[in-house]
C-alpha cells in the first residue's frame, strides 16, 4: 500500500511538473484565478467546463498539435520562432496557462492572458511554402492561420471527448459555440459556432492543397512522438500518442505519414489502453484541477449559486 502511495505521489509530481512547470504546488498563476470580480466568460456547467475538466483533454492535446503541423505556415511560426525543441514542456506551461485562464479566470485575467499571447506573436513572421508550391507570407497573428489553430483545436477536442470523455452538455455545437469566444479573444474573425462549420472548414483546408508534408513536418511529428518525458511518464505517452493518431482521419495521417499501431498486421487496441493510462492519470491528479476550484473560489465570493 505504502509502495502504490509513494508512486502515486511520484507519478502526480511528474504530470504536474510536466503540464505546469512546477510539482507539489500550483504554479503562481493558478491561485491568482481565484481574483477577480465578474464570473469569467464560462461557468460550471457550461460545454468548455465540461470538456476541459477531463483527462481526455491529455490526447485532444497531443491530437491538436499534429493537426496544426500540417498547415506549414502554422509548423514555421512554431518552428522558427518558438521554443518547442529547446523548452518544450515550457511552452506546453504556457499554452495550459492560457487556456485555463480562460476557461476558468475572470474576465479581467483572461483578456490579459490573451493580450500577453498576442504580443509574442507580434513577431512571429516569416515565409513558407504551401503544398500547392507557392511561396507565403505568415504572420502568427494573420487571422487565418488563427482560424486553422482555432478550428483544430475545436475538432481535437470534439473528437477525443467523444471516444474519451463523457457527454458535453448541448453537445458538441455548445462547445463549439462557446469556444468561438476564446478565438475571437485571440483574433480569429466570425469563428464558427457549430461542430459541422467545423467540420466544413477543416475539409475546405484539405481541399486547397495548402496542407504540406516535407521534412520539417517530419521532424515535428517525430518529435512530438517522442518529448523528453520524465522515464515514468514515457510509457502511458506511447499510449496516448497512439491513440492520438488512432483518432485522426486516414486522409491527415497519410499527410503526417503515420499509422494506426500494430503488432505485425494486427492493429493494437489503443482506444482501450489509452483509457487506462487516463484512468490513471485521473486517479493521480484528482477528479477536480486546481484551477477549477480556484475559479469557483472566485464563483462562491461573487455569490453565484450551485458553484
């Protein structure tokens, strides 16, 4: 018993080192979510609060990631101007840091949070070329490649919750619909607001032929295959990463050139494994982040009931 207890304890000290940069206690940005003197842009109860709350979102994560790297102007603004190589559990910290805050913080918090995400991507700029072979411009903050980020994250998060987690209240065009806020906080224009919009824009995106594979796309995928894990983590991320892939179309991972796992021509059961791993996590880290209770900290003292 003591044994399972210390590991555990190791185990939640990795995850939380791992998402947030540091173990044992919040990072200072969480308790500060507690502050604030309005609800925030969402509430308990609402589709965001019940997507993000769950350890499906682990996959949605890694998902996301491999979807973004296929629009070659969203990979160079990654790859040449960010840390993900050098500092990659880094720059997970902060993209955690900016989706909680505003998933969970005041609006106040949630705006600057934003407002900080935004003026590093003032200089993310540079050229790429498209799948079609043409030669592009980029700027992080251009509102279409916004829009890809914007709309891969919404399917990834979609797709993992519903093989994943559990029933989003409204169902999936609620989530969709309340997200359409974040991305217009970060620039995107006339986000959609159902899942089928969605669905709609990622198939105009693969039609256009923008989407490209070359050797920096395989570098990135290989990379994100295999981060630099702490040695307790690495196996359950095998898990996930395969299941991750597993939940993609076949026409996008023909793109990222991976396939589902398999022992010889026997496909590996990774949906179910990857349950496993989630349950594990769940188990290690609580049922209720740290940000969560923050937030409906900052809920009860504005007097907001059922909190």
């Amino acid at each position: 018993m003591d044994y399972m207890r210390n590991y555990l304890t190791e185990y939640r000290h990795e995850l939380q080192r791992t998402f947030t940069g540091t173990s044992g206690t919040p990072p200072e940005w969480v308790p500060r979510l507690a502050e604030g003197n309005d609800a925030g842009y969402y509430l308990p109860g609402s589709a965001v609060w019940a997507v993000h709350g769950q350890v499906a979102t682990i996959i949605a994560g890694i998902r996301v990631l491999l979807m973004q790297a296929l629009h070659p102007g969203a990979l160079a603004g990654v790859y040449e101007h960010s840390g993900f190589q050098k500092d990659p559990l880094g720059r997970l910290a902060n993209t955690i840091r900016w989706i909680f805050t505003v998933t969970y913080g005041s609006k106040d918090a949630a705006e600057a949070a934003t407002l900080r995400v935004r003026k590093i991507h003032e200089r993310v700029r540079g050229t790429y070329v498209d799948g079609t072979g043409a030669r592009r411009d980029y700027a992080a903050n251009d509102p279409e490649l916004l829009r890809w980020v914007h709309v891969t994250y919404a399917d990834s998060f979609i797709t993992a919750n519903r093989i994943w987690g559990q029933a989003i209240p409204g169902g999936p065009d609620a989530y969709v619909r309340e997200w359409a806020v974040a991305g217009q906080l970060m620039g995107v224009q006339d986000p959609p607001v159902t899942y089928a919009q969605v669905r709609d824009e990622l198939e105009r995106w693969y039609s256009s032929g923008v989407l490209r594979a070359d050797e920096r796309l395989a570098e990135t995928v290989s990379f994100i295959r295999t981060p630099p894990l702490s040695p307790l983590l690495r196996p359950g991320y095998r898990i996930l990463f395969a299941a991750a892939v597993a939940s993609l179309e076949p026409k996008y991972r023909a793109i990222l050139g991976i396939g589902p796992a398999r022992l010889g021509p026997i496909p590996l059961p990774v949906i179910t494994a990857a349950r496993a791993v989630l349950g594990m996590v769940r188990l290690a880290l609580g049922s209720h982040g740290p940000s969560e209770l923050a937030a409906r900290r900052r809920l009860q003292r504005l007097g907001y009931a059922q909190v």
